[in-house]
C-alpha cells in the first residue's frame, strides 16, 4: 500500500467572522508523527475542527487535499471515511447511546463506506471480538462498551474512549486536539502508548496537538511546528521542543513582531476551542 | 449546521408503513354515519345485550350530548361526530385459530406480524378490527388456572356478574366527553381476569386495527388483577391512511388488587388521521404496583393520560411515557397518579421528541390526599426537540394536602445538539443516522424497560419516523 499525504495549503479559517487561521501550511505523510504546538488561542484547536468539518468554522482559502480527495468539499462523515480522524479536547457525551453501539454503526460506515443507510451492519460477532481485544490492549474494563458514550466518563476516561475509537476506526491520519490535557502522567503513558501501538501498527500519520512537552516524551514527533499568529512561524524536528520547554514562547515573539500583534488580538477574545 | 439540519429534518418524510386497507367487500355490517339513539339502540341490538348494558349506553349518550368539547388539549374543531360510521362488523364469526378469520382480515394481521409474535413469545392474543374482535387465544394452561382472557362482549354474554361488577366503576359515564361516547358505543376490547396468586409471565397482547374510512372504534377493556396475581398486558394498534378523518376513543379500566402486579404496554402507531382520544385509569389496592408503558408514535391528536388512584396502603404507580410528534402530528400525552392511602409511591417519567413541525405536550397530574402520609412521588419529564419548527410544551399540575410528603419534579427541554451531531459525524455517520441514534439514546431509558421484542419494535418505528424509508 503506498502512503498517503495530508496536505494543507495556505488554509485561512474565519470564525464567527473572525479571521484565526491566516495560511496555514503543513504536510504529513502516513508513517510519520508530528507535533503542533503554539500558546493559547494560536489557533491549533481550530485547524483540528476545520479539517474535520465543523459547520462553524468557515474556510475562507486554501486547500487540504489527502491525495487527491478535497476533504474541504466534504461533509464531515465523508471525510472520516476519506481516513480523517480528530481526537477531540472535549468529546461530548451521547446520553442513551451505548459506547458499542456507536462504535458499530462508526466501523461499519468508515469501512464499507459504500454501504447504504439502513444496510446491515458489520457482524456483530467479529465486531466484539475486535472491540473487546482493543479494550484489553488500553487497559479497558468491558463495561466500557456498555457504557453511555462519554455520558459521566472522567478526563482519562474519555481521553481512554477517544484513543479505543482511533484503534477501532484505524484512520490514515489522526489528529490528536490536547490529548494530554487534563490527564495525570499515568493516563498519559497509557494513552499514548496506545496511540503509538496503532501508529505502528496502521502507519498512520498522526498530529499531536499540544502545548507541553510531556506527552511528547511518549509519542515522538519526527516533525515539530510552531503555529503562532494563525500561522505557522517554525518548522524543525525534537529539538524544536526542548527549546520550547526552555524558553517558553518569548524568542517567537520577539522573532515575529506582526504575528504577535495578531496573537494578542486572539488571545483577548475567548475563543471555543 | 442548523441550516444543514432544517434541510435534512424537512426532507425526512412521514413515511407510514402500516398505511395499507382491504376491500370492505365481506363486511357483514356497517352502520350509516352518525349519532343518534337508534344508533346506540342498533347496536345493543346487534349484540342481544340484556336490557341493563342498554339503558347504561343510552344514559351515557345523554351524557355524551350534555358535556361540551374540553377547550384544553388539542384542537378538536374538525372532529364532525356526525361524520363517523360508529359500528361496523367486519365478520360474524370469531376465530380461535388464524384459519377461522376471513382471509382478507388475516392477511392484514399476517402483514403485522400478529401470529408470528404470537407463536414466538405471547400467552395469549386478541385481534380487533373494525367494531368486533376477530380473533382470540389463550394458552390452555392459563385458562386451566381460571385466567380469562376474551373479548368484552363475550365477557359480557359469559362472565355477566364479573362485568356488572366492575363495569364503569373506575371510569364513570360522566368522567368525560370521550368515556361517555366509549360507554354508549363501546365494541370489544379486552376483558382480562387473573385469579388470586396466579402470575402470567409471558405478555397478553390485544391488536387494533382500524380498515374502514370515516370509522370510530370504540373498544371497551376491563382487568381485573386478583390478590398476589401478576399480568403484563400489550396493545398495539394500526389504521390505513385517509384523507379523512377516523375517531379511537377507547375506555381501559383496571383493576389491581392488594399485592397485585399489572403492567399495561401500549405501541400506538395509529395513521395521521385518527383522533385518539383514549381514558385509562387503574386503581391499586394495598401493595399493589401498577405500571403504564404508553408509547406514542401515531395519530393526528392523541389525549391520553394512563392514570392510576392508589387507594391503599403501599400501593405503587408507574408511568413511562414516550411521544413522538412529526408533521402534522400534536401527542398531548403524559399521566395522572393521585395518592389517596398512605405510603404510596408514583414514578412518572415522560419522554417526548417533536420533529418537522409536529407538537407534543406534556400534561401530568399528581395529587396527594390529606392522610395519604409517607408517600413519594417523583416526575421527570424530558422533551427533544429537533428543529426550529417544532415545538414543546409541559402541563405539570400538582395538588398536595398532605404534609408529610417526599415530591420531586424535574423538566427538561433539549434541541438535539450541534456539537452530539457533528461528533457523532466525524465518525462517519450521516447526518440522519446521527439523529436517529441520538433519539433513541433519549429514549433509551424507557425503551429498556420494554419486553426485548417490544424495545426492538420500538426502536424500528423511531428509524421509521427518522428516515422515512418505505415500508
């Protein structure tokens, strides 16, 4: 099978009328782990929503293309099955609707993406089978599957569920929004060894949204990139990283006066994220 | 999204699957339309009733003309009694096995799977369609244990003293408009007996079908739950879809006595031209526990409100309610539970979904009597909402004159949210599948309590009114 690219090109993104991402450009290739990091309200979450459709960010220019399918013309249930996955900051909860059960009608639609609504869905049987392997694999309880999606779930736990349905949906490309935030440094490790063992296994491309290095000691970027302004400033590999944890964000600052201005118009204004 | 989802809820259609008709070409009687005293006296006559049930009937109709149109509720300004075939009689004979029934009556049942589901997991079973029941079945073992399970004119030509008894003693004639109107016309339903200590696992289930245009149905059910005796009944009703207008008023009495369960389910799924407007109430003894399921999904108006009097000591009420308005549809549903002994307890919870400019209300009574100390009652009552059209509304009445009393009430209003579907999209599921699964998680927590076969159904008319997929 030969890799896919993700490919974005001077992608500008409006929301409420208001102008976060100004001509972002990044390329991933499947195999490869890379790192976005960039202060608060830098626009990293927005890109995340924007390449996955979210009706409330506009794209006002600019491209993302994995190959040659425009996932901007799409809707967000075809880009997931063009081989986007977003793992959100915040999953919200389904109340009534088992983990299982979603997870079923998602695997079935993202792997026979020619099926037609009302169609059967993948046997229940081997979807089990998968399901309860993938669970074991994360350290998951079974119960988990029975449980309402999201519905009252901890931090971790929901982190946890984000990463089962990476696992289950098996994506070319996996966004990861802030994965590590709210997680103590044991759901961490968990967390991203999971990530890395489907990486591994899938060569997916994964980007890794965040703005502290410590889930970086786990999943290792090849690739770095600063989004500073609604652009990104900086492109380089680990090293990248250290001097962030270093120096914290002074030296982009004072390297890119324009997009600092711009930051903190952003940073006034509260942002969803 | 909202624009995105206006377009998606407008193009789901009200597709009804159950809306075919037969011929009416055997029919042994159909009344001409209209309501009168020699309509009422016709049809006693046609039932060679004893002189008792004719004068009831004839009382009642006096009733019927005397009360006035409720003013709250639904819109009732189309309904022309005078308008409605109130007796038809399909066939002359009731069948004890599927193959006694006209073929053109059991081929409807066939289609809705009624002896199917009765091979599989029923006790029991009655068929009514048009006016009579046309079929009927208990299992042996049940009707050797003194269960009794017919029709209520069988019930009235059979079991005579039983009926006199309780006939009309939880509902009376003048409870209302619509029971006065069941109690002068009434045809079939159900009659239930279950004797003292006997417990029937399995579900009883009784069958509606409405065929004919123009037509009133007007069954008359009666249980009666003896001490430690146990029963879950079942309804499900279906009618052909008609550009005009058919009435359902039916009259459902029960009643559980001390330590008596009775669970009583309904699947309404009527087609969008029939007025439902049904009067249902059980009275539970001293540690009796009675349980109303009453799911809503068809109709053009329904008014029903299962209400239980808990009138003795430790007497317990359910109530699960489920509503599903679509277009053109107004569900004004919910339930009544009024403690009147002391340590009684009521749950009520109500479910409602409105879409594509459909209306449903939720309208509840609960009232506790001085002395009825100890008691506990609690309401919640939920609504979803699914696009800018629709709309929802609660009616939650509470009278308490009794101090020492545990009351809880909780109401929700919710639109189906834009961040539930967009993640739900992001992992490839479509808009419609989105929506859908999102409904039924809402109604989750009452489609569980259902009977397996029951949720399944349940589940599939929601993807029903959801899609709009042809049947």
């Amino acid at each position: 099978m030969s890799r896919k690219s993700l490919r974005i090109e001077n992608l500008h993104v409006s929301v409420e009328g208001k102008s976060i991402l100004r001509g972002v450009n990044l390329t991933i290739n499947q195999g490869e782990t890379h790192a976005l990091m960039g202060p608060n309200g830098s626009g990293k979450s927005t890109l995340s929503y924007a390449l996955m459709g979210h009706p409330n960010y506009e794209i006002t220019d600019g491209s993302a293309f994995i190959d040659d399918v425009n996932l901007l013309d799409m809707e967000p249930d075809d880009r997931a099955k063009a081989g986007l996955f977003l793992a959100f900051q915040y999953p919200t909860s389904i109340p009534g609707v088992t983990m299982a059960n979603f997870l079923r009608h998602a695997v079935t639609n993202v792997r026979m993406p020619d099926r037609k609504e009302g169609e059967d869905l993948i046997s229940m049987r081997d979807f089990r089978k998968e399901l309860k392997q993938k669970m074991d694999e994360l350290g998951m309880d079974g119960e988990f599957a029975r449980r309402y999606l999201n519905e009252g779930f901890s931090g971790g736990e929901k982190k946890r569920a984000e990463v089962l349905q990476l696992a289950m949906l098996q994506p070319a490309f996996a966004i990861l929004d802030e994965t590590d935030s709210g997680l103590d440094i044991d759901a961490v490790r968990v967390v991203s060894e999971g990530v890395n063992r489907v990486a591994k296994a899938q060569g997916t491309g994964v980007l890794v949204i965040t703005h502290y290095q410590r889930i970086l000691n786990y999943i290792q970027p090849q690739f770095v990139h600063i989004l500073y302004g609604g652009k990104i400033v900086e492109n380089g590999g680990p090293e990248l990283v250290t001097t962030l944890e270093l120096e914290g964000y002074d030296w982009i600052r004072a390297k890119y006066p324009n997009e600092a201005q711009i930051e903190d118009e952003l940073e006034s204004t509260v942002l969803t994220s | 999204m909202s624009t995105d989802l206006n377009a998606q809820v407008a193009g789901i259609k009200d597709d009804y699957k159950y809306g075919f008709h037969e011929s009416e070409a055997h029919y042994n009687y159909k009344s001409g339309k209209g309501l009168n005293r020699r309509t009422v006296e016709e049809i006693s006559e046609m039932k060679s009733e004893p002189n008792w049930m004719r004068e009831f009937r004839l009382k009642a109709l006096d009733v019927f003309f005397q009360k006035a149109l409720p003013q709250w509720g639904g819109n009732l300004n189309d309904l022309d009694f005078q308008d409605i075939h109130y007796f038809v009689r399909a066939t002359d004979r009731q069948g004890k096995s599927w193959d006694d029934v006209p073929a053109e009556i059991k081929r409807t049942f066939d289609k809705l799977g009624i002896p199917e589901a009765e091979r599989k997991f029923l006790a029991g079973v009655g068929a009514q369609y048009e006016s009579e029941v046309v079929y009927h079945s208990l299992r042996e073992d049940l009707s050797a244990k003194g269960v009794i399970f017919t029709d209520m004119d069988t019930a009235l030509r059979e079991h005579t003293d039983l009926v006199r008894e309780y006939f009309a003693t939880i509902i009376p004639v003048n409870d209302n408009k619509f029971a006065a109107l069941n109690s002068a016309v009434w045809s079939g339903g159900s009659f239930v007996y279950i004797p003292a200590g006997v417990k029937v696992d399995i579900p009883l289930q009784a069958y509606f079908r409405i065929n004919a245009e123009n037509m009133g149905q007007f069954e008359r059910t009666l249980i009666i739950v003896e001490e430690g005796a146990q029963v879950h009944y079942v309804e499900g009703c279906t009618a052909p879809v008609y550009t005009s207008e058919s009435l359902h008023s039916a009259v459902v009495e029960i009643i559980v006595k001390k330590g008596g369960r009775c669970r009583y389910t309904t699947i309404q799924n009527w087609a969008n031209n029939i007025y439902n407007l049904v009067t249902k109430r059980a009275v539970a003894h001293e540690d009796a526990l009675m349980e109303w399921v009453d799911g809503n999904l068809g109709s053009r108006l329904t008014m029903k409100y299962p209400s239980v009097y808990m009138v003795g000591k430790g007497a317990r009420a359910e109530i699960l309610s489920i509503a599903f308005a679509g277009k053109g549809q107004h569900q004004d549903a919910g339930g009544k539970v009024v403690h009147a002994a002391p340590y009684t307890t009521s749950r009520i919870i109500s479910k409602s979904i409105s879409k594509n400019g459909g209306r449903s209300s939720y309208r509840g009574l609960l009232k506790v009597a001085d002395g009825a100390y100890g008691s506990k009652s609690n309401v919640v009552c939920d609504a979803l909402i699914l696009d800018p059209q629709s709309r929802s509304d609660t009616y939650p009445y509470i009278e308490v004159d009794e101090d020492d009393v545990k009351i809880g009430h909780e109401a929700s209003v919710s639109k189906i949210g834009e961040e539930q579907l967009f993640y739900l999209r992001s992992r490839g599921l479509s808009e419609t599948e989105a929506s859908t699964l999102i409904v039924n998680g809402f109604i989750e927590p009452l489609v569980k309590e259902l009977p397996m076969e029951y949720a399944v159904e349940m589940n599939k008319l929601i993807e029903l009114q959801m899609e709009g997929s042809v049947g």
